[in-house]
C-alpha cells in the first residue's frame, strides 16, 4: 500500500510545463506544518516536493498560488539522478492523485478529483447557521481560522 494524504501551503507559484509527449507536468514543495511544538515553543514544518501529472498539473496551476491551503493525496514515488559533479542524488516526491481545496475563496470550496475528466466545485452556501439547532449564529468572516 503507498497512500499519502497531505495538508498543507504551497510554497512557490505552481510552474505548469509540459513534456515532449505533450502531457502536462507540475513539480513544486508543500509545506505541512508538524503536529507538536519544538523546545522553543513554535510549530516546525516539513517541506515536501510534490508531482502532478495531466489533468490534475492543469488543475494545479489554475487554481492554487503560493501561500495556498491544500490537501493532497497521492503516493510517494522514489528515484536518482546523478548530477553534473557526477554524484548520485536520491528524490522522494509525492505523486498527487487528487486535489482538494482546504480553505474559502470567495465563498467557494470543493474538491478537485484528478480521475474525473470534468470536475466541479461545490458551492457551499455562506449562511451561518447552526445545523443542529438551526439557530442563527453571528460569525465575522474575518474571524474564522480558514
């Protein structure tokens, strides 16, 4: 079994390129912050060299930039090159199979499955509703975490 399931930002603007075959390809990093805090007090994260390949490198590109919150699932994927020192050089990548949009932007979130070949976004609505009292509840956008 090789399942990764990622939360985290993007670290530079996604560059969208594309091979000789003509298929779409994005490598770029996501920092996922760790879940403990270090001896100072301060949450640590990890930086992590992520792949996507057609459909889901166009989605990429499109729809997230740097700073952006995002979910992740796909494998990891292990290879080596050997540089121009001649030196052999090691890579782990997380391959993404499927995108998911963590945070609001302009009231809209969904989730973006790169194994469909049309995808949609689901509009959520923006009422402030309680759904198990049904009670209205009084929230400033601005005040919310996402």
């Amino acid at each position: 079994m090789n399942t990764v399931n990622l939360i985290g930002n993007l670290t530079r603007d996604p560059e969208l390129r594309y091979s000789q075959s003509g298929t779409a390809v994005v490598s770029c990093n996501i920092a996922v912050q760790r879940r403990f805090k270090n001896q100072n007090g301060d949450y640590e994260s990890d930086f992590i060299n992520i792949k996507a390949f057609s459909k889901t490198a166009e989605l990429l590109a499109e729809h997230f930039r740097k700073g952006s919150k995002l979910g992740i699932t796909g494998n990891i994927q292990t290879g080596s090159y050997e540089n121009q020192q001649g030196q052999k050089v090691y890579t782990t990548d997380v391959v993404v199979e499927n995108l998911t949009f963590v945070e609001r932007k302009n009231n809209d979130s969904g989730n973006l499955n790169s194994n469909q070949s049309d995808y949609s976004q689901n509009k959520q609505s923006a009422s402030k509703s309680n759904s198990f009292s049904g009670s209205s509840i009084d929230i400033d956008d601005d005040s919310l975490p996402f």
